[in-house]
C-alpha cells in the first residue's frame, strides 16, 4: 500500500483533516451555488496557513471540508478564519437572500467537529524508513 507523505526539512507527514461546520440554527440555506463560493473563498487563503483543500461538499444546513495541512499548521486560527471569512464574505453576497433565514451577523453555528483521517499502521511506517533510505 503506497501513502501520499509530505515532507519538511526535518520531517515526514501525511496529516489530513475532516472538519464539519453547520450553519446557525441548522438553517438550510446552503445551495450549490453557495457551496461553492464558500469553496472559492476558502481556496483564497489555505496558502497563508499552509494548508491544501482536498475536498468540499455538503448539504444545505452542513459542510464538510477535506484538507491537508502542515505540522506547523496552527489548525485553530485556520479554521476561525475560514469561519469568520465565509460568513463575512456570503452574508454581504447574498444578503438580501439571507435576511429571512439568519439574523444579526451569524452564519456558522458556533461549535464545529475536526476529525483527523491519517491512517497510521506499519505499512506507513516501512514507508517512512524506505524514503529515509533515498
């Protein structure tokens, strides 16, 4: 089994994340279409964090958001701006849509769920020590 690592000055990673944002209310005002600005705007700052976008879909009152980042990455501050920057950024878009579902300046629900999806078994670690031999 071949894994994808990453790779820093002094080290060997493959750190990738699930992270579930829910909207205020669990309001279903999620389209397509917003998804996708959420994913477009999102994809304007992962270089700033070191982060690269995997994935991104959802459903109308959820997203779930695939990504790798880097051990340095501080996953915290990455995820209050991806927070505050899609709910700053769809409000002003689609303000006027937006009006009778969310009040105030909310978007996201305050909570949300990161789950760490790296598989960590013996076969990683024979990749490690292989690479370590190159």
């Amino acid at each position: 089994m071949e894994y994808d690592l990453d790779s820093g000055a002094h080290s060997t990673y493959s750190l990738h994340y699930h992270l579930i944002l829910t909207t205020k209310y669990r309001r279903g005002v999620l389209t397509e279409e917003r998804t996708q600005f959420i994913h477009e705007v999102i994809n304007g700052f992962t270089d700033n964090y070191g982060v690269e976008l995997t994935n991104l879909d959802g459903e109308d009152d959820h997203v779930h958001i695939l990504f790798r980042a880097k051990p340095t990455t501080d996953l915290v501050k990455f995820i209050n701006t991806v927070k505050g920057a899609t709910a700053r950024r769809i409000r002003n878009e689609y303000a006027d849509e937006l009006k009778t579902e969310l009040w105030g300046d909310s978007f996201w629900n305050d909570s949300y769920c990161l789950i760490s999806t790296g598989q960590v078994s013996l076969d990683v670690l024979k990749q490690y020590v292989e690479n370590q031999r190159e």
